[in-house]
C-alpha cells in the first residue's frame, strides 16, 4: 500500500508515517521547507516538497500518480493569522481532494477539527473564528464527492502524551483529549477499513481499544448523503 501525507512534517503526520514504514507500507510526504526531508527519512517516509498553497492541481496530482489512499494532515498551525487559515485550512485540503480525484485515488482522509459544522459563537477569537469556518467549508466540500471513498476524522484536544490504544470513536463524542499517538493509531486503522468511507467521526481518549472502535463502525456511524 501507498499512502501520500499532505502536511507530512506534522505532529500527527509523522507519526503516522512512521506506523506505515514500520509495517512495510510506501508512504510519502508532502512538505513546504526542504530542510524537513531528513526528518520524513528518519520516520521512514519519501520526502516530496510541494508547497499547497502555490501549487497546481496537475502538480499535485503527479505527486499521488499510484498512491492507494491520500492523507490531508496539513493546517497553517499556530501563529499563522486568517489569510492562511483560509489558504492552507481551506483551500489546500480541496486542491488535495481536487488532485487525488485527478490521479485516481479514492481513498481520502481528513483531520479535521471538532465544531466546525457550525457558525463560531460570539466572542470566539477572529483568528481561531476562522480558523473553525475554514475547516467546515473543507469538510463540506469533500462530504460532496462521489469519487473519493473520504472518512473524515475530527480529534478532540490534542496532547503529546503516550498513546493508551483506547479510544471513543464515532459521529458524536464530546470533548476531551486526545493523545497524537492514538490519533495517528486511528487513521492507520480507517485506512485498513472500508467500513469508515463516508462518515464524519470524532474522536477522544475512551476506554475501546482502536481495533474494537474502528470495527464497530458499521453500527455507530451515520452516512453523509452525497
């Protein structure tokens, strides 16, 4: 299996891949700065530098030529201000979709965020405001996709703790934290499993192991009409 990474220097990125490389999958990521290849190689990734916030469709597109699933882990991160929430958060999660589409890769993953769905409450600070509109318009956008079998994944507080393997999976968890580890534990097993296609699924640190929540999805998830 062939697995490309949007935003593959992220937290949850590289950790992923290293789950991938260490089961013998391919896995590659895509990265803006040159001088994060070497630490992709060290998780056992194929760096590919691409900037998505410059790119073109046919560029991306090449880059997922014979890849089995694509990742969008990508976001404009922490001090970034609106415009980029919008250009990375946004618009680079659909270029991605655009482009797997274009090279023929229907299984898509996104990592979203929790309350998105919805317009931010009043008060909520401009930049994570948008932040949060930027993330639900990506969601809508690829929930709208007949030909791309997306899952949707939207974790609750991250954390850098150890990963326990338990989780609570499914349309609605409430809030809670969530180990990256066990983040990235997760999006291995719903690329593993046709039963995640087309749902929108939160996730928080619970008492299931991985393997038992992701199985279960026939059962608790809810299908999103095209």
């Amino acid at each position: 299996m062939r697995t490309v990474i949007a935003g593959g220097h992220g937290q949850i990125a590289l950790r992923l891949e290293r789950l991938l490389a260490g089961r013998g999958d391919e896995v590659a990521g895509l990265i803006r700065r040159p001088e994060h290849a070497d630490d992709l190689r060290s998780a056992g990734a194929e760096p590919i530098v691409c900037d998505l916030e410059s790119a073109s469709v046919e560029e991306v597109a090449r880059h997922l030529e014979g890849a089995d699933a694509a990742v969008f882990a990508a976001g404009a991160g922490p001090g970034s201000g609106a415009a980029r929430k919008d250009t990375v958060d946004r618009a680079a999660a659909i270029l991605f979709a655009d482009a797997a589409e274009r090279a023929g890769v229907r299984r898509f993953l996104v990592v979203s965020a929790m309350g998105v769905d919805g317009e931010p409450p009043a008060g909520t600070d401009p930049v994570f405001a948008a932040y949060l509109r930027a993330k639900g318009a990506a969601d809508d956008d690829v929930r709208r996709r007949v030909n791309l079998d997306w899952t949707i994944l939207r974790p609750g507080r991250l954390t850098n703790g150890p990963g326990t393997g338990r989780v609570t999976l499914g349309p609605q968890t409430g809030r809670g934290d969530v180990p990256r580890d066990d983040v990235a534990a997760v999006l291995l097993a719903l690329l593993d499993d046709p039963r995640a296609a087309r749902v929108t699924l939160e996730l928080i640190g619970g008492d299931t192991p991985i393997d038992q929540a992701v199985a279960t999805l026939g059962v608790q998830a809810t299908e999103v009409p095209d």
